[in-house]
C-alpha cells in the first residue's frame, strides 16, 4: 500500500470529500472520525475553527470598508 503524506491539503481534501449533500460531515463519517477525540481535543478544535471563521468575517469587512473608502467615505465602527 502506498504511504500518503499527510499535509494540510491532503486532511482538507479528504474532509472535504466526506461532506454530505447538507453541507455538513456525514453522520457516519463523523461519528468515527469525531469518537477518535476526547472532550479536550474537541474543544480545541472548535475553538480554532470558530476562530479561523471570525478571521475571515473579518477579512471581508476589511475589504468591504476599503472599498468603501475609497469611495471617498469615512467608516467609523459603531
């Protein structure tokens, strides 16, 4: 059998490949993949996934608010 090299990509790719139709992980896939985690571990993962989600929220307000500048406005945040 061939050695995969785990990397970043390769991890996303095969999650990625075990999304359901409703855009989450299948439920069976999950199931096993998930139970392989204690408590702590998913926690952790959470956190870092929310954040990861925040940042990119983020991002798009940047580039929401430059583009709003230059535009020639000023953008205050409330």
């Amino acid at each position: 059998m061939e050695e995969v090299k785990m990397t970043p990509k390769t991890v996303a790719n095969y999650l990625k490949s075990n999304f359901s139709n409703r855009g989450g992980l299948k439920s069976v896939f999950a199931s096993q993949f998930l139970s392989k985690f204690d408590l702590e571990q998913l926690e952790a993962l959470k956190a870092d996934i929310e954040a990861e989600i925040q940042a990119r929220y983020d991002a798009i307000a940047q580039e929401k608010i430059a583009e709003v500048e230059k535009l020639g406005y000023k953008v205050i945040k409330a």
